[in-house]
C-alpha cells in the first residue's frame, strides 16, 4: 500500500495531503482531477472494531 501511495502521490495529494476512501471493496485513492480512482488494498477492522 505504501508503494501505491508514494507512487501516485504527487497525482493524488491535494496541499501535500492523500485521501484515503474506505468502502466495503477496499481502500482506494481518489483522483481529484478525475471521477477515477487508484486501488490501494484491503483491510479489515480488528474484531474489538466491530463491536
């Protein structure tokens, strides 16, 4: 996830800042310019989370 976000970071940052989107499919990277957006990756939330 960090090779992600290093590499599109200068397409991604807005004032040197990266967005991070959380959806139920994963963690992706919104471009600011476009209606796209990057993968990140998955994550899960620990169990005490949930709760």
């Amino acid at each position: 996830m960090v090779e992600t976000m290093l590499t599109y970071f200068d397409q991604y940052a807005e004032d040197g800042v990266l967005t991070i989107e959380v959806t139920q499919w994963g963690l992706w990277l919104p471009n600011p310019e476009t209606a796209g957006r990057q993968f990140l990756g998955l994550a899960r939330l620990p169990e005490y989370v949930k709760q």
